[in-house]
C-alpha cells in the first residue's frame, strides 16, 4: 500500500498531481503541466498561486551537476558542540549559513549534535574546509569525518 503524503488536508488529487509533476520537472509549461493534471490553464495556474501562497511549492531552481562542476567529493561531517544553549545553537546555525562547501546541515537527536553534508573538488581541499572553517565555526567541540565512495541515491539532481 503506497503511503499518503504528510498535508495538512487540503489538498486534493489536483493539487498532489501538480506538485508531484513540478516536483519531477520544474520547467514544464503551464499548458504542459495542465494537460497532465487533466485541468484547463486558469483553474491550474489559479491552483499553482496557491500553493505556492500556503508555501507548498517553495520556489523553482536550477539544479547543477557538481560532477561537471568539478565538486564530486562529498564527505559528511558529525559535529559535536561545546554548548547546546539557544544562543549557542543560534549562532553555530548563521555560522553554517554562509558556509558555500556545507550543502546541507541537520540537527540531530543522538550521539552528536548536527550532521553536515560537505561538498568539494577533492580530499585535500576538503581537508582545508574542515581545518580553516568547520573547525572554527562557533562552539564547535569535535567533529567526525566520513567520506562517501559513492552517491547511490541522490534526489537533489
């Protein structure tokens, strides 16, 4: 049995079919993604303003090959604290923010307190990431390094 996605409950066949059409291709047309949805161009576009007003549909970009790009190296990072206090999280949190190596950062409930997902052209520059910035970032204890050998699954691209 195929799991229902988490709404808040007022979606409708409609809308899901449009998020999960956008979702697969942002750049369709609107008279494209009618023609998918099975609705005519105004009742769909009127639907689309309004999921992206409820902030359903977030915003639309470009996503870059980073094999391309010359940043196929992705070494995934625990970082552990000093202080867990609202300040200190809040600070470690903007710090992270303007970090362009760290691709995402997650707050964790276990062992260590956040998990960053680190990408860069190779190991050594990876190796200056980690010493110059993560290492200094505010209230950073200790950090543990894994390094991916290969991307199995990877939904942002």
């Amino acid at each position: 049995m195929k799991s229902k996605p988490e709404t808040s409950g007022n979606l409708d066949r409609y809308d899901i079919k449009i998020l999960a059409a956008l979702s697969a291709d942002g750049r369709l047309t609107l008279g494209e993604l009618a023609k998918i949805v099975g609705l005519s161009k105004s009742p769909c576009q009127v639907r689309m303003k309004r999921l992206q007003e409820e902030r359903y549909i977030l915003g639309y970009r470009a996503v870059l090959n980073p094999v391309k790009l010359g940043r196929d190296h992705i070494a995934f990072v625990e970082v552990r604290l000093t202080d867990t206090t609202e300040p200190a999280l809040d600070a470690f949190n903007s710090a992270v923010m303007a970090v362009p190596e760290i691709e995402q950062c997650h707050m964790i409930a276990g062992s260590f307190d956040y998990l960053l997902k680190i990408r860069t052209t190779g190991i050594r520059s990876y190796r200056q990431v980690l010493g110059a910035t993560i290492s200094n970032l505010p209230n950073v204890g200790s950090t543990s390094t894994h390094v991916a050998m290969q991307s199995v699954k990877d939904d942002s691209y």
